[in-house]
C-alpha cells in the first residue's frame, strides 16, 4: 500500500475542485514491443463505480496498475486530484502457511493505524469476529473481506478492486458486491472495479468499460449489453442474460445510460436471471 501511495504522489496531480478524481487520456502501453492497452481515454468521477470487463489478456490489470500509479504508460496522461486516497485490493496475495500472522496483524502491515479502525474496517464488512484468527485459517470469503477491510482503512476517495470476489462461491460474491456498493455510499468514494463475474457486477455497477487492448465499448450496463462490441466480445446469449434483470419502471436510458428527461411512456427492460 505504501508504494500505491508513492507511486500516486509522483504523478500527474490535477488541481484542487470538481468531482473528477481520475482521468487517463490516450494512454498507451507496450510489453516486449506488444500493445497492451491501446489509446485508452476515461474519467473516474467521485461516487462512481466503473467496472473492467474483458477476456484473459485484454490489459485490465495492467490499467489498473497505471491506474494507481505503478505502471508508467508509454505515452498519453494520466492525471488524479491532489490529495487522492486510495485504497486498493489486489487480485492476489500469497501467505505462508506456516507464519503466524493474525487478521489483526495484518491489517496493521504497510502502515500504522489503531486498532480501533481495524475493528471498525472490519465490522464494516461484516467479519469482526476474525480478528484474532490466523488469517490462513479462515475461509475464502472472509479472506476477501478482510481485504476489503485493509483498503478502507484509510477512508479512501477511490477504491481499486482487481477481482474482489475471486475463489467466492455465489452467494458470497452477490453479498461482496453489495457491501461493495454500500461502501460506495458510506464514503462517498470512486470504485474503480476488474471482474470477470459479469451477471452478478453488471447489476452493482454505474458504468462498465469493455477492454481488449483498446475500449471497445463503455457506458451504463443497460446500454453496454446490446452493444454489438460487447455481444461479438461476450456471445449474444451471455449478452441476452445480462439484460440485467426484470423490472418496470417509469424512466428511460439515453445512450449515455443517463435517464432521459423527456417524460416516458410505459417501459421495462427484460432481465433475466
């Protein structure tokens, strides 16, 4: 976590105002002269939770590591307002089985913070009762969430997930993703989000951004699903069954998924379990 916040302080920081925290443009990146991510422009806005989405190899990673800073691209901008917090959960972290490492203690690693918040973080999640555990012997998705817990301690502005409900079964990631978005709106934080759970995010998610190497398509879920990028990338019947869910209701989305300000008429997506 310290070199996530070394590597945002020297950055492009943008001045003080607005709700923009982070904002790449045509940033490009290359591997062993392979393009990774290709002419890749987006904002981040504060309250916002915008997801990855993609196949193995289609760079998501790689973003987010320029994302936070770790990664320098090849060429393009990426700038983050001054002061930024940020909290980040990785997609993967090794222990070994054999150190005798507590949750409490490993919440106190990379920085000092009380143990006090390490109990708020981690009843904010739902896993207090972990706290004096060895972290290898709790379970999948109390290991999730006390990594969750480790990325809010510092009550961040934006929060970076890479696959967040990796090695959850069902249930647990429909949960994870909703304390996810009820983090969301407790710190008033950005979620920027990888995930390759797509019927399960494209419900808790404000904009998705499509990537192989370059975005292929970006906007709200509703919208992004009929896109024909999306379709060719994911398959017309994954594509069919998130049409995120069945409702009615009595607005309509613009192509931007924003809601339309002229007075619909009788309306209702088709979403499918």
């Amino acid at each position: 976590m310290d070199n996530v916040n070394a590597a945002v302080m020297s950055s492009r920081i943008q001045p003080d105002g607005g709700s923009s925290l982070l904002e790449m443009q045509d940033v490009c990146f290359e591997r062993g002269g392979k393009a990774i991510l290709e002419h890749i422009s987006l904002l981040l806005a504060r309250g916002e939770i915008m997801t990855l989405i993609g196949p193995n190899g289609s760079g998501k990673t790689t973003l987010v590591k320029i994302a936070l800073g770790l990664l320098e691209p090849d060429s393009g901008t990426v700038a983050r307002k001054r002061g930024l917090r940020i909290g980040y959960m990785p997609q993967r972290v090794v222990i070994d089985p054999v150190l005798p490492l507590t949750v409490r203690r490993f919440l106190s690693l990379g920085g000092k913070c009380q143990l006090g918040r390490r109990r708020t973080a981690l009843e904010e999640v739902g896993a207090p009762h972990v706290i004096d555990s060895a972290v290898q012997s709790i379970s999948g998705g109390e290991f999730q969430r006390v990594l969750l817990a480790r990325a809010i301690l510092r009550e961040p502005d934006l929060l970076v997930l890479d696959e967040p409900v990796q090695g959850v079964d069902v249930t647990g990631q429909a949960a994870l993703y909703d304390l996810i978005s009820r983090i969301r709106t407790r710190y008033g934080c950005a979620v920027l989000m990888v995930s390759h759970d797509l019927h399960l995010v494209m419900a808790q998610t404000d904009r998705v951004v499509c990537l192989n190497q370059h975005i292929c398509c970006s906007g709200h879920p509703a919208v992004v699903s009929k896109d024909p990028a999306f379709i060719e990338m994911f398959g017309k019947e994954d594509a069919d069954r998130l049409a995120v869910y069945h409702h009615h209701h009595d607005h309509v989305h613009e192509p931007s998924g924003e809601i339309a300000t002229h007075p619909p008429g009788p309306h209702s997506h088709d979403h499918h379990d």
